[in-house]
C-alpha cells in the first residue's frame, strides 16, 4: 500500500487533535474532512522523502502501542495542567525552571519528533532543541530540578515509540550515556550509569 495516504490520514488525526475538537460526532467528522482535505494534498506533495510504500502487518502491530502512547499523552496531559494550574494559584509550590539534557534511545526523525512534540504540548515542558550528533533532546521545566519528573513520563513515552516505529533498540536497553558538556550549565537527565538522576 502506498505510504502517502496514510500519512494524509494521520495528519487530520492529527488536525483534530490540535483543533482539540469537542467530542461530538458532527464537529469530529467536519473537522476530520477539513484534515483530510489539507493533510492528503501536503502528503501526496511531500511523498518523496519517504519511503513509497508502507507494511500494514507492521502499522497492525505497533496500533496497540499507538493507542497506550495516546492514553499515557493524555494522562499527563491532564496532570500536568492541573499541577501547573496549582503552582499558579499557591505561591508556596517551587518553580525552578531549568533545561535538562535528555538522550534517547529513538532515532529515526519520526520517532524523535514524536515524543519531542508530546513534551511541548505538555505545560510545564518545552522542548528547545535537539541535538543530532548526541541524539539528545534539550528540555526546558518549570521544575527542572526534580529531573526525575521531567524525565519519567518522557522515558515512558520512549518506551511505546521504540515499538510503534519499529526502531532498532528495545524499551529494556539502557539508555546511551553521553558525555557532559564541559562548562555547559545545562543538567544531563541521566547520570553517568545511565539510570536517571535525582535531586540535588
């Protein structure tokens, strides 16, 4: 099956998703065509940087993970606002922004821009930039020092992207350590072993 028109149906999912459409079945299906209509045409006309063809046994394989990876992304979602909301209105929460190093064990850009895209939609998280020749995400925090709670959901997410795209390393690989930056303020999300990092 040709690849480019399952990826102008992923781009209206997609579309609804950023639309945050209301859950009745009338603004769903209009916004869906209006996705369809913008998404078909932008994949047909990029259909040159990817592969012409697509595995449906695969797409079948990895659906189940896409949908957990969904439901874990909108979990957090939903906590995240909450504990933004919350830091807002009681002045005694911390705030301690900060941008931590994060390596993946993703590669392929799809995957990678994936779970970038999930950080920045979650409040609290902005993902700054990534770093091709480390493979590594910069992650601004409005709790950058609790490096745990900024990496977890992220490692969680990895977890499912490394099945949904197929990719070479499997959720149980450790992380790849990368050096430290000499000089550079910026605080690795892992530790030198690979686990995560704590607390100061």
């Amino acid at each position: 099956m040709r690849r480019w028109p399952v990826f102008g149906v992923a781009l209206a999912v997609l579309w609804l998703f950023v639309r945050g459409v209301a859950l009745d079945p009338d603004a769903v299906v209009g916004e869906f065509l209006v996705g369809l209509a913008v998404g078909l045409p932008v994949a047909f006309t990029f259909r040159r940087f990817y592969l012409p063809t697509v595995d449906l046994g695969a797409r079948f394989r990895a659906f189940p993970y896409a949908v957990v990876y969904v439901a874990v992304f909108l979990w957090e979602l939903v906590t995240a606002n909450f504990d933004v909301a919350y830091r807002v209105l009681a002045p005694s929460m911390p705030i301690d922004p900060d941008v931590v190093e994060i390596p993946l064990r993703v590669e392929t850009d799809v995957a990678i821009t994936t779970i970038a895209n999930s950080i920045t939609l979650t409040p609290g998280t902005l993902t700054m930039d990534y770093d091709d020749e480390r493979n590594a995400l910069y992650v601004h925090a409005i709790t950058g020092q609790d490096r745990a709670a900024v990496v977890d959901p992220i490692r969680t997410w990895e977890d499912y992207a490394l099945r949904i795209f197929d990719e070479e390393r499997d959720p149980s690989d450790p992380v790849p350590v990368v050096p430290e930056r000499a000089g550079s303020a910026i605080r690795p999300g892992e530790d030198a072993d690979g686990g995560e990092s704590g607390g100061e």
